[in-house]
C-alpha cells in the first residue's frame, strides 16, 4: 500500500496532540461542519423553520438550539484545543473551553432574538384603520345598503379593505375616514375639509 506524504504528516500531525487536544478537535470539527451545512441552507433558503426546539425559556429568550449549540462546541472545542497544546494547563484548557462554549451560546440566542425581533408576521389588522383616511376604490352604497371596497395605508402597507358608508353613497376616487369597524368591515364617512 503506497500512502501519500501529505496523508503521512496528517497522521504525523495527529499522532503529536495530545488526549485532551484529540478531545476538543473532536468537539470542533463536527460544528464546524454542522455550521457550514447551517450556513448553506441559509443561502439557499432551506433552512425555514429546521432549529428544532430543545429550548429552555429563562426571561423569553432560547438558549438550546440546534445553532446554540454548534455555537458552543465550535468555540469552546477550538479554544480548549489551542489552549490545551500546554499539557501542564489542561484545567485552563478545560476553564476556558467551557467559558467561551457559553459565552458563544449565550451570544447565539441573544443574536437569535435580535433577528425574530426583525420578524413581522404581516398580517394586517383592520382594527389599525381607525381614525386614518382612506379613498373609496369600489364605490360604497348608502348605509345599510351594502358594502364597498376602500385603500388605506395601515401599518406601512397599502391595503384595500370593506367598507360600508355611515351615511350617504360614496362614489369611487372619494376621500373618507375611517370611524368605526363592524364585524371586520370598515365604517367611513366623507373626509371633511
């Protein structure tokens, strides 16, 4: 069996670490793997909803997830691996591995919550057009006659929504307000100059 060089001083390479060094490259390598397959789906959008929950609440924020914990053992293998290259400080190795393993976990959720705070579920709510001004799209019959359509700029999206008059027929193109909302259809009246 004829073996490269370069697979020879890999060997070399690994065979010169130490126990704890194995230990640790063995914690990092994996994550690293993990968070590049993590960064990936990212790109291509298949990540949707894939950070399974194993998550434990303390003050609404989640520590334990699949990302958390690459976070963890990517950050806490490679610096116990690289502090562990001192054989006569193992328990520093194992100190600061364990430190910076949380620290990186508690940085990934905090990050985590930043970006779902940037999260808007996009849904409209009709209640937010009262008191604002809209302009008949569908012309509205007189009230108690039946319904029409209006837009109107609700949480910084320009909606079209039912409405009914509160009086007298409201022609397309017409400016209104919107004074009251009854079973998910918009009560409006003309704008008054």
């Amino acid at each position: 069996i004829i073996i490269s060089k370069e697979v020879l001083q890999m060997v070399e390479w690994w065979n010169g670490l130490n126990t704890l060094q194995h230990v640790f490259f063995c914690m990092a390598v994996p994550a690293l793997l993990l968070m590049v397959i993590q960064t990936v789906l990212s790109v291509i959008g298949a990540d949707h909803d894939m950070d399974t929950d194993i998550d434990v609440d303390i003050d609404c924020l989640s520590f334990f997830t699949i990302r958390g914990l690459v976070a963890l053992f990517l950050v806490g293998g490679t610096v116990g691996f690289f502090v562990a290259e001192n054989k006569s400080l193992w328990w520093l190795a194992i100190l600061l591995a364990v430190v910076s393993g949380v620290l990186a976990l508690i940085g990934m959720a905090f990050l985590v919550r930043l970006i779902l705070k940037l999260q808007n579920e996009g849904n409209v709510d009709a209640n937010n057009a009262v008191g604002k001004k809209g302009t008949v799209y569908i012309r509205i019959p007189k009230k108690g006659e039946g319904t029409g359509k209006i837009n109107v700029l609700v949480q910084e999206s320009y909606s079209e929504f039912d409405a009914m008059s509160n009086g007298e027929e409201l022609q397309t193109g017409t400016n209104v307000l919107i004074v009251g909302i009854q079973n998910g259809v918009l009560i409006v009246e003309p704008e008054k100059d």
